[in-house]
C-alpha cells in the first residue's frame, strides 16, 4: 500500500470518526434535557437527587447544585436545601437540550403547643380539642371539655361537615367472650348536643374505620361488609369485590361517593425480626366503584407490586395516591396516569391526611412533614426537618394541622407537648421568606436580671413578649439579638408600657 | 488496496460536512439568540455607566456595556451590574434575567461619605419637623447625631431621655424621618425598636441600621 493510499485511508477514517462524533453530538443534543434549579433567596441547595417517575422511589444523587442533563423523560427532582428542608417537584424534560426549570420554594410554619395527655390523636372542638387514642378513653381540654365523653375507647372521631362531628366509641373487649358493641353518636359543635347515631354491628377499631370527607366507614374483612356512618345514619352494605389485605386491615379507600380497592398486591409487613418476607410480585390494580351501587368507574394498573400497604381517595375523587413500602404515588383517577412520586425514604411511609381536594400532608422518614400538591407537581417540608419526630398527623381543619409528635433533638429548647401540635399553614404560602420562628422557639424564654423574653402564637405567628422595668427594654432587645434572632422580624409587646411619643403623636 | 475518490464524492462530502457543520454550529447561535430577551436598562441621574457581567463568569469581561439608559439582548440568566458614577456606590448588583424580565431600573445610592457630609443643611429642617411633631415629650430627650441614607432623603437618629428618674424611664428610642416634596417629616413615631411589619413603607437596610444605632448607644 502506498503513501498515497495510506493518506486516503486515513482521510476515510478520520472523516468517519468526525462524522460519528458529529452523529453522537446530535444524538446527545436530541435526547438530553436540562434541569436548572433555582434555590429561593436565603438558601443554597445542599444536594439534588432525581428518579425517572417510572424508576422511582430509587434516586440518583446529582453531583451538581444548579442543574442536571439527563436523558429526556418525566421525572421527579427532590432538592435538598441548607435550611432542613426539601422541595420535590415533577418535571418534564424535554430534547434539544431543553431547559426545565424549579424554582424551589422553602416553607416553615411553626408548631404551636397543645396542652394535655399523652394520646396518639388529636381533634378541635368549640376552640379546645380532644385528644384520644383507641385503648384508653379521650380527654377533652379547654372549651372541648363540655363534650361529656364515654368511659369507653374513642376510637375514632371526625368532622363530617362543618358543624358536626362523628365520635365512634370502639368495641370494648371486657373479656375474650364478653363485648360490647361499638356505637357512633354526632356532635353539634354550634349547640353541643351530642346524638346516638346507632350502634355499629361489626367490631371497630382503628385498624379497620376509614375516613372521606363526609363520613366514617368501618370495613368488615370478616363479614365483608362496609358500614358508612355520617350524620344521616349508619348504612351496612356486602361488598361484592376481592380486595387486598395488609395484616388484618383491608386496603381500601373512600372518596365523597367513590371506592377504590387494590388486588393483586400481596403486602408483606415486616416480621419481628426486621426481616421482610419477599413473595413474587404481580400485577397490581385498583378499581374504582361507586359506593352507593358498587358500579365499576374506573381501573388504575399500578404495576408489578406487593408493597402497597395503603391507598386513599381525595376527598373530590378527582386523585389516589398509594403508600408504598418507601414512598407515595400520586395518580390522576381520569387518566389514571402518574402524577407525582415522593422520594424514598428508609423507614416505610405513614399514612397521608387530605388537606384539601389536591393537597395531603405526609410523613417522610422518621423526620420531616411534607405537603404534596397535585395540581402543582410538587411536594415540600412545612417544618424544619430537625424539629419534630412526627408521631401521627390527626386531621387537618381549615389551614390548621393537628398532629402528635416529639421534639427531635432532646437537647434542643422545642417544647414536649404531651397534647400535640397544631401547625397553621394560614401564612401566605407563595411568599418563599417566610420567617423561620422555629429557632425563636428554640431560644425562648428568657429569664434576665431586669426583665423576661418569651413568646406565643397569633394567628401562627410568633409574637415576643417583653416584661422588662422601664431603661431594660433596650437590654432585652440586645438581647434578642445576642440570641441571634432579628427582633424586626416578629411582632413585639412590651407589658405595661405606653410608647410616650405614640401618645403624644396621635393627638 | 487502490482506493479511488471522484471529485464528485469529494464535492459531495465537503457539501454534507458543511452543512452538517451548519446544522450544528448554526442552530445552537439561531436558538441562543431566540431565547435572548430584549431588556431596557434604565440608569439613574447619578449612574454613568454600568457594565454587565455574567455571574457564572464575573471574572471574565462583561458581557455588555452602556453609558446611558438603553436596550441591551441578553440571555435569561443571571448576572452583576457594576455602576460607575460621582459619590455613588459602585457595588455589584446582582439582577436576574427571566422570560417575563423587560426592564431593569439602576439606581445605585449615594456612599456614606458623601451622605455624612452633602445633607447637613437639611438638619434644622429635621429637628423642626420633630419639635413639632412632639412639642412636649421630645423635652426629656436629646436627638444624637444621625445618619442620611439612600439619596439623603431618609434620615434615622437616636433619642436619648434626659429625665433617668421621669415616669417613662431612660430607655433610648430610636427616630426615622422621610423628606418628601421637599419637606421632612418623622414617619410613625420613635420606637424602642423598628418592626419590619409595622414600618413595611421604610427599606429594610434603615431599619436594621436604625435598630443597631438604638442598641449600641
């Protein structure tokens, strides 16, 4: 072969490889996506984690802050924040090099106290509450206390319109063979009358009572029946379906008139031991049915799964998220497509509590409450992940959350509330600088020589109180400050002064 | 091995690599000047110039320049603007660029040098507008030296109680006063210290100042 050909050969291949790079380049162009990541004002993002939707709950952690290239795809993006919070979002990743972009929002809403006895779940009335557990009887606290309760187990109580209140007193076991039937009454919050709905045939407990937004139902895996109790009544009806079961609780769920069961999903909780029995996965489905005539809506095929250990219907039956082993799907009930994967987690998720007809509060981990939204895509901590170990988020009425928790960090200055927390997530939530008053609550009160610094919540807001002698008041806010708070930020009473120019310059 | 190259497979090659090339090198140009948005930058009397630079790359050059108020297409993103003027402070600013971004309004403040020494005039106007406001209480207090801000037409003091053994005590307050249409006027009353809630019509930077001046003295 001669110099000549030699040259050509070379020309041919150098030419091919270019041609192939060029090819490469186009492919990459044409099938990757970029993400850009906007932190809010205040906040840096600590790390960026991602999973295709159809991969989730495992992700992929981002060695990158500020964007992603990643192949085009639906995906679900968590971002953690160096404020203890994250911000999940759905985002759809286009070609050609495509910018999809999160504008990351950070929410902290303050936990505000609730006086009282140790009880898993919390519910308001006639501005008090009552707070309960289903093993031993309820404890009404301030205004709830003229609610005269049974000495029996309330093992279930909720709002089924705004006014009235459904308590059901469980079954109560006096021995193996001797029971007493478990009854549900109303309660008029306006005129505290409380009403014997009925007594309920089947034994109720919280493993087998179900709530949608305007009724209670207790689910017979035993007779395979449904008893709905609202304020119209108590209705018992044979469910003709197969459903699956997690331990010797139904997976289903109820919706304003819709059902929805699973089957197909063998879920296998966790034996003594930690270990987790593994059976083969198989497909798994929820139907959908009209609860008055049991008459098939619709069917959702959630995959090859066995971990589902529940499921729940918005309040407006317009979407059903699923609690997996490690995390939430989302699905549009209509389309039956997926709406939102909340990242994994290594303890298994609780269950969720609607807010509203799109929104669900939610733990995640052992730390950390979350609210997803699904006409936005998008999931987000409504307290500082460092806070509060979520015990059980009780229900949600109007803007305020009411849960049981404990302070996360022994040594930090959150208060134990035996009674539980209420979070009031009233505060304009599109305004990404919301104050952080969970570090005020921290450091409050303070007791000084000449005067005192403490707090309470309006409106949940904090508001400082100042009890300081007259020349201490300007000691007690250098000493805001030494505490590292910005006294500007909140509002401040000074007890027993008048501001002397105020007096003067409004005449 | 005799390979043989037509002038036309040449031609043809040459033709498909260019424009291969273009299709690559051209679209990339076409479509970062589609995504550029137009932005009206809109300096102030006391701004010069500015110059633009790219915050991912401010070490480098800018990325644009203008000595008066006019149009510049820049790319969503975002950037540092440094100012140039007399007695202004040349600081960068940081801007963000987005789809919905039209116009950008640069009004850099005047320095604290010049503020400490060009509004003395303005002083006697200050303390009427306080005596008047407060005939008799501002008797039991002393107005310290303040501070001028922005574009001397905010002025923050503090007053300190001449009266330690008076019924309101000898806490110091602090005082803000706006000048508008000329004239100065206190805005609210004087306070022990400012909330941002209650005085949300006062920049934050004159609160957090003011606040700091009431502590420290």
């Amino acid at each position: 072969m001669g110099v000549r050909n030699l040259i050509k050969l070379a020309m041919v291949i150098g030419t091919s490889l270019f041609l192939v790079g060029i090819v490469s380049f186009v492919v990459f162009w044409v099938g990757n996506g970029r993400v850009i990541i906007h932190p809010p004002e205040g906040s840096d993002v600590e790390q960026i984690s991602y999973c295709a939707v159809d991969a989730c709950p495992v992700m992929e952690h981002a060695s990158a802050k500020e964007s992603l290239t990643i192949p085009k795809g639906d995906y679900t993006v968590n971002i953690t924040l160096d404020n203890n919070s994250n911000y999940v979002k759905n985002v759809t990743v286009g070609g050609f090099l495509a910018k999809a972009e999160i504008d990351v929002k950070s929410y902290k809403f303050s936990p505000s106290t609730l006086e009282g006895v140790d009880k898993q779940y919390v519910i308001p009335l006639n501005g008090g509450y009552v707070t309960y557990n289903q093993d031993d009887t309820a404890k009404p606290l301030g205004n709830a206390a003229q609610l005269q309760l049974d000495i029996r187990p309330l093992s279930a109580a909720k709002y089924v319109d705004e006014n009235n209140v459904v308590l059901i007193y469980g079954t109560h076991a006096q021995d193996e063979n001797n029971t007493v039937n478990a009854y549900a009454s109303l309660y008029n919050t306006n005129s505290g009358a409380v009403s014997k709905i009925g007594d309920i045939d089947v034994t109720t407990s919280a493993q087998n009572t179900y709530y949608s937004s305007n009724a209670v139902y207790v689910v017979s895996a035993i007779d395979k029946t449904i008893t709905k109790i609202s304020a119209d009544g108590i209705v018992t009806k044979s469910l003709p379906m197969q459903y699956s079961m997690n331990g010797s609780r139904p997976i289903v769920a109820f919706g304003k008139d819709f059902m929805a069961v699973i089957s197909g999903n063998d879920y296998s909780p966790p034996i003594d031991d930690g270990e987790v029995e593994a059976p083969k996965p198989i497909a798994s489905l929820i139907t959908v049915y009209k609860i008055s005539d049991f008459s098939k809506i619709t069917e959702i095929d959630v995959g090859q799964r066995n971990d589902i250990s529940d499921i729940s219907l918005s309040p407006n039956d317009a979407w059903i998220t699923i609690t997996a082993k490690s995390n939430l799907i989302s699905y549009n009930l209509k389309t039956g497509k997926k709406i939102l994967s909340t990242p994994s987690t290594i303890t298994e998720s609780e269950h969720l509590v609607w807010s509203d007809d799109h929104s669900y509060l939610y733990q995640n981990g052992v730390t950390g409450l979350y609210r997803a939204d699904l006409e936005t895509k998008e999931s987000y901590s409504i307290v500082d992940n460092s806070l509060l170990i979520v015990d059980y988020i009780s229900c949600v009425i109007g803007e305020k959350v009411y849960l049981t928790a404990s302070p996360n960090n022994p040594n930090s200055n959150t208060r134990m509330s035996q009674g539980g927390y209420t979070i009031d997530l009233s505060s304009d939530t599109s305004n990404t600088t919301v104050i952080d008053s969970d570090s005020l609550v921290r450091v409050l009160p303070y007791n000084g020589a000449t005067f005192t610094i403490g707090y309470h919540f309006e409106k949940g807001k904090p508001v400082i109180d100042v009890d300081a002698r007259a020349g201490s008041r300007n000691t007690a806010i250098s000493m805001i400050y030494s505490l590292n708070q910005d006294p500007s930020d909140y509002m401040i009473i000074f007890n027993n002064y008048t501001n002397p120019f105020r007096k003067e310059g409004s005449r | 091995m005799n390979l043989v190259i037509s002038k036309k497979t040449v031609l043809v090659a040459i033709a498909l690599l260019v424009g291969i090339c273009c299709l690559v090198f051209g679209t990339g140009p076409l479509i970062n000047y589609l995504n550029e948005k137009t932005v009206d930058f809109k300096l102030s009397e006391y701004a010069k110039s500015i110059d633009i630079y790219a915050e991912k790359d401010s070490s480098g050059g800018p990325v644009a320049s203008l000595n008066t108020s006019g149009t510049i297409r820049l790319k969503p993103g975002r950037y540092l603007v440094t100012p140039r003027g007399d007695n202004i402070i040349t600081d960068e600013i940081y801007i963000e660029i987005d789809q919905t971004t039209t116009e950008i309004s640069v009004n850099p403040y005047f320095t604290e040098e010049y503020l400490s020494t060009a509004f003395d005039a303005d002083l006697k106007a200050i303390q009427e507008a306080i005596y008047k406001k407060y005939p008799n209480t501002i008797k039991d207090f002393t107005l310290s030296t303040g501070k001028f801000y922005h574009f001397g037409d905010w002025y923050g003091a503090t007053l300190y109680n001449t009266q330690p053994f008076g019924e309101i005590g000898i806490d110091t307050y602090g005082i803000l006063l706006h000048k508008e249409n000329s004239w100065w006027g206190v805005v609210g009353d004087p306070e022990i210290v400012f909330l941002r809630a209650s005085y949300s019509t006062v920049p934050e930077d004159i609160i957090d100042d003011v606040n700091q001046m009431i502590i420290l003295n």
